[in-house]
C-alpha cells in the first residue's frame, strides 16, 4: 500500500480507503449492496484489510450507513484509535442540524472523527451549507472545539467542489469519478483551485457497475494517475479488500476512447464524461439521466430504470420545446442530447 498527502491536513492516507457501506446490517436503501455482515465479520473484514496497509475507513450516520458507524467505532478500538484515520458525514445542512449529528456520531464511534463530512451537498442546498450559521460553520466550530479533526464538503456537483476549494473553511473535498466519468476529475485537475485541499475519490467502480466490464486492477490503475489523496471503495467481504488492496496497481492510462471501445463490446454507451457542462436553462440534469442509461445497461437494471423514470415525461417535453439548446453547444463531446433524452424516454415507457 503507498500513501499520499491528505492536503495541507498534515495527515497521510492510504491511496485506497475502505467505504464501509456493505459492511451495514439493516434495511437502508443505499447502493451499492450490502453484505449485512454481523459484527464480529465486519471487524474482521476491517482487520483485514489494515492489515494490508489501509489506514482510511469513511463511515457516515446510521440513517445513510446502517450500523456501519457503529462498528467502525469497534473495530477503532480494537485496532488502535491512533492507528487509522476515521472520515465521517452527515447529510444536514443547517448549521443547528450538523452540531447534533456530530455529537451523535462521536457518541456512536466512540471517539471523534479526523474528518467530518457535509455530505450530498448539491445546487439546491450548498447556499444553506455555506452561508452564515449553515453546516459547514458548525463543522468550524466543532474542530476549533476539538470534536473533529478536519471539515469537509462531500458532493457530485463540480460547483460545489469549486465553491469548497475556494472557502478557506474546507480542508477536505470528496467526489466522485472513475475511468468511465471522469468529468469532474479532469476539471478538477485542470484548476489550480483545488491546490492545497484534501481530495478523496468515490465511485471508482461507478457502484459496481464498471466491474461487469473492467477488472478492480483495471479501475484503481486507471485513476491513479491523478493526485488525489485516496480513492475510496466500498468493501464487503475478504475478497473484495484483496482485490482493491492487496497489490500495489500500476497505472494505467486509459483514454476515454479506450474506455468506449471495451463498452462498446456490450451494448451502445452514451460518450458522457459527466463533466456536468451540459446546463439545463430548466434546472433538468441532464448528466444524470445519461449516466444512469448507461448503469442500466452495466447491470443496475432495476435501480437504473427506476432513477430514469422519474420525471422522464416533463423532462422530455420540455426538452422537445427548447430553442435554447445550451446544453448541446458546452458539451465536450458533441452529444446530440434532445434526440438521446428522446431514447430514453421511448425505452421507459
């Protein structure tokens, strides 16, 4: 295991961390799946994988991680708190709200987080998260207490990661990206604003579905290239930590082409980066409708066809009646995007 810079933190993290979302017993509705491990295997799993240098384990509250905090908080102690590096999140944005959560999540864990997340922030709740008495206040507040260690913004939103790495408040960002959607990576990585922040990768295997295409060596080489600080992935099982953690991957350079052609072999992939240029004058996300056509045809059927849904029809026929066409004239790659939302809304009926 290598390990890089978490930012100007002072703290150094293993380049790949473990996201305990499979290792939750429960019912929550989270992706990817969950193993419903019980405790004694989740620390072992845990275990395991420090044992081959992961030194990284990202949690968040018991209504978005089941029971997954809590042993966390067991397998902490039984490690050694000193020995690992906890991130943790909450998805509250009023400043009241975060406090609360931080303090809850301390009394769970059993220690205090190194890092503390405002999780999912996007373009409708960032103003709340930023502004005056908002979420990530609070996060300041608590680590001026000493209840946390560093703050952080955890989103999918380009925007809102630039918005963090320009707020001094912000010590850590975490995002999303993989070799397939890599859009918000190489914007990132394009912009010295993000100089000196903490960065952390989820959704290296796009929740699973890349795996039915790419093998773990292929995805973790493929985004190694960037200086991010870690790349987290979801670990339910022994074999799932060897397969992420147990050699060191060289990297490996895929183009985007690359990346298309291998897809190709399976079904007809949408070229979407989901570098989330294409802005709907009519506040519809385009980039997520795309991204989930093409999670439906990696295996993620039902999920998929469920997201795309929603919505599909007033976003169809608003797209039809569009002279704006923004969308289209900012995209890098030259999707023809109403005829695309027109598929995929003929493929929903």
């Amino acid at each position: 295991m290598r390990y890089r810079d978490l930012g100007s933190t002072g703290l150094k993290v293993s380049e790949i961390g473990f996201g305990t979302i499979p290792i939750l017993s429960g019912n929550v509705p989270v992706l990817p799946e969950y193993f419903s491990p019980e405790l004694d295997e989740a620390v072992d799993i845990m275990m395991h994988a420090y044992n081959m240098g992961c030194n990284l384990y990202d949690t968040a509250i018991p209504e978005e991680y089941g029971d997954a905090e809590y042993k966390l908080g067991v397998f902490a102690q039984k490690v050694g708190r000193e020995n690992i590096i906890i991130s943790d999140k909450a998805r509250f944005m009023d400043g009241n709200d975060m406090f609360r959560e931080v303090q809850r999540s301390i009394e769970t864990l059993g220690t205090k987080p190194d890092i503390y997340f405002v999780h999912q922030v996007d373009e409708k709740n960032e103003e709340e998260t930023f502004s005056r008495y908002g979420a990530l206040d609070a996060l300041c507040d608590l680590k001026r207490a000493g209840l946390i260690g560093f703050t952080g913004i955890a989103t999918h939103y380009y925007s809102v990661a630039r918005r963090a790495a320009l707020d001094e408040r912000v010590d850590v960002i975490q995002t999303s990206g993989n070799i397939l959607e890599r859009g918000i990576i190489e914007r990132i990585f394009e912009d010295d604003a993000f100089a000196g922040k903490g960065l952390i990768l989820n959704k290296l295997y796009a929740a699973g579905c890349l795996l039915s295409v790419f093998t773990p060596e292929e995805l973790i080489g493929g985004v190694l290239s960037r200086p991010f600080s870690s790349a987290l992935i979801g670990i339910g099982t022994k074999e799932q930590a060897d397969a992420a953690m147990k050699e060191e991957y060289p990297v490996r350079d895929f183009s985007f082409d690359e990346v298309i052609s291998r897809l190709t072999e399976h079904f007809s992939p949408i070229r979407c980066t989901r570098c989330q240029r294409c802005v709907c004058p009519k506040g519809y996300e385009v980039h997520i409708l795309l991204r989930q056509y093409n999670y439906y045809h990696l295996g993620k059927k039902y999920w998929a066809m469920r997201k795309m849904k929603m919505n599909i029809d007033e976003f169809y026929n608003s797209c039809r009646s569009c002279t704006d066409r923004r969308c289209m004239a900012d995209c890098p790659q030259k999707l023809m995007i109403p005829e695309l939302i027109e598929m995929i809304h003929d493929m929903t009926i």
